[in-house]
C-alpha cells in the first residue's frame, strides 16, 4: 500500500465522523440535516442559484439535487422561481422561513465543528484548511469527481 491510501482512508474517516457528528446535533436542535442546511447555505450564497449550480459545488447528480431542493420546498425553506431568461430553468430562492432556519442552523454547526476540532492545534487546522483547498482546487479544476 502506498503512502497515500492510509492518508486518503483518514480523511474519508475523519470527513464521515464530522458530518455524521454535526447532522445528528444539526437535526435535534433545528429539525434538519447537515445536508438541508449546506443545500440551503448554497441558495443563499450564490446570487440566482440553480439547481445545476448546487450539482456544480457538491458533485452530486442533477436528480439527487432536485429531489432534495424538492424537499427543501415542501419544508417550506425554498421556492423555485422561474428564471427570468430561461423559462426552462428555476431560480432557488430561501423563503423567510428557510433565511431564519440558516440563521439558527449556522451557529450550532460552527459550534460542533469547534468542538470537534478542538484537540487540532489552531496552526495544524490552517495547515489542513490549505492544504484541501489546493487539493479540491486542483480536481475541481480537472472535473475530477463529477457525477456521469
């Protein structure tokens, strides 16, 4: 085995411990997944968010995203608005009550990941924090890992 299997097998570990971690803290407090909320921090970040948007940042299939979006909507969190110059597309907007649950959601995640993270030295985690931001640039860059 090479040296990077063991390092990928840690980081796959340490990522599912993490999220698993957060969504279960996530769903008692605020009634919803880690999941719904990165779904619903996306719609709000990104000006005119459309489905293939989300597909693009979470490298996930355009029916896994709309079905998702649609469970966004029937939470009543989200609408799909139709985009103003392409009647075939939607925009993804958060509805009032999706805004208050982001709001709600996003302190109870940065709290749990600070708590999870916190036997990693500061200095270690802004090492990590590069380090993964240069490894997902460069398959980002390469459309490695996309679906299809």
């Amino acid at each position: 085995m090479s040296h990077i299997t063991p390092i990928f097998i840690d980081l796959v570990r340490v990522e599912t411990r993490l999220y698993n971690a957060v969504s279960a803290r996530l769903r008692a407090e605020q009634g919803l997944g880690l999941g719904q909320f990165e779904l619903l921090e996306i719609i709000d970040r990104v000006p005119g968010c459309r489905v293939l948007d989300i597909v693009g940042e979470l490298a996930i299939t355009v029916g896994a995203v709309s079905k998702a979006v649609d469970r966004l909507v029937t939470a009543g969190w989200c609408l799909r608005v139709a985009h103003p110059h392409d009647r075939r597309s939607s925009v993804l907007r958060l509805t009032s009550a999706g805004e208050k649950q982001l709001s709600a959601s996003r302190p109870i995640v940065e709290s749990e990941l600070i708590s999870l993270t916190a036997a990693v030295p500061p200095d270690d985690l802004a090492r990590i924090a590069s380090t993964l931001a240069i490894l997902r640039a460069t398959l980002e860059e390469g459309s490695h890992g996309q679906p299809g």
